[in-house]
C-alpha cells in the first residue's frame, strides 16, 4: 500500500487487495494444523487450495495492471531483447532500475535483534503450552474452523477498506485495535 504511495501509482494497491485471498489461504492452513488434521475438518484443506487458486489469479491480474501502467506491452514479454550486433548476444545494460529511495531506522541493530529473540521466545512458548489450556484444539469444529478462516482476513479487509476511505475524504470507521486514521506509520 506504502510503494503505491512512493512510486504515485495507485495500481499498487490493487496487489493489496489480491492478495487477500492468499493471506485467507494461510489462515486456512494454520486453522486445519491448529486443529492437529483432522479428518472431519478436510474441508479446510479444500478451501485453502481454492482460496490459492483465487489468490494465484488475483495477483496475476494485479500484477498485469501494474505492468501496463508502467507501459509495459506483450511485445517485451522477453526482457532480455538480443543485441542489434549479434542475434545471439543480449543486452542487459538498459534493464537497471533507480533504486528505491528508502529512509533509515532509529532502531539498532542489537535493539532489533533484541526485540525479535524475545518476540521469538515468547511466541514459542504460548504456542507449544497455551494451546494445551484450551479444550479447542482437540475437538474440531467446523463452524469455529470456518470462523478463524474468515475473522482474520477480515480484520485485514477492514483495515485496507478504512484507509482507502479515508484517502479518498470518505469517513472511515474505528475498531479499537485498529489506528482509527488509517495511518499505520508509528507515532
């Protein structure tokens, strides 16, 4: 969504979107593991290869549109064009990009590092213990399966939908754990 805003093409936010489907796909595996595989819960198993179907599809078109709005043509389906000097050379000099313009971080190196060995540890922990508190993974359900599939993609949806709102002056929406401004760069 931010690269749509860097690069000024709002194609970009399309592969967002597309994307959706892919991210649901995920969630869908996780949902089938988190229940240990079940056999009553296969459902999941198919609903994730169609969510990966439709997430293929989606970005394939996503990533078209991009490519025409930076004029790209099917005659340049070949990037690496032969040389005019010889048919079997190619020219490879011409395909350098401007490098991204990106803006350093405040934080070190060993303060990253720090955050993600705790994050890491703690992650660990509540997954392999946390879960053996809850009766829930060991009695599958489809209707909370189905649930988990769809609830977090939502939230991912509600989020995108609200700053597109807000970007094009609508009134968007407030979740409480979502920044109401739409604005996800830190404070």
């Amino acid at each position: 969504w931010n690269f749509a805003e860097v690069t000024n093409n709002p194609r970009w936010k399309g592969l967002t979107w597309a994307m959706l489907p892919l991210h649901a796909s995920g969630v869908a595996a996780c949902t089938y593991h988190f229940f240990y595989n079940p056999a009553s819960l296969q459902f999941l198993v198919d609903t994730q290869a169609g969510l990966t179907l439709l997430g293929n599809t989606c970005v394939a078109i996503a990533a078209y549109r991009i490519a025409i709005s930076n004029g790209w043509t099917l005659s340049e389906l070949n990037p690496l064009p032969k040389s005019s000097t010889d048919p079997d050379g190619i020219i490879s000099d011409s395909l350098a990009v401007m490098p991204l313009n990106t803006v350093e971080s405040d934080a070190t190196v060993a303060s990253l590092a720090g955050k993600l060995l705790a994050l890491t540890l703690v992650t660990s922990y509540v997954v392999k213990y946390g879960e053996l508190g809850l009766d829930l993974p060991f009695s599958p359900n489809g209707f909370v399966g189905t649930a988990m599939i769809c609830s977090v993609p939502a939230l991912t949806t509600a989020y995108f939908l609200n700053k597109s709102k807000i970007e094009n002056g609508e009134e968007g929406f407030t979740l409480p754990f979502l920044n109401s401004d739409g604005d996800d760069k830190p404070k």
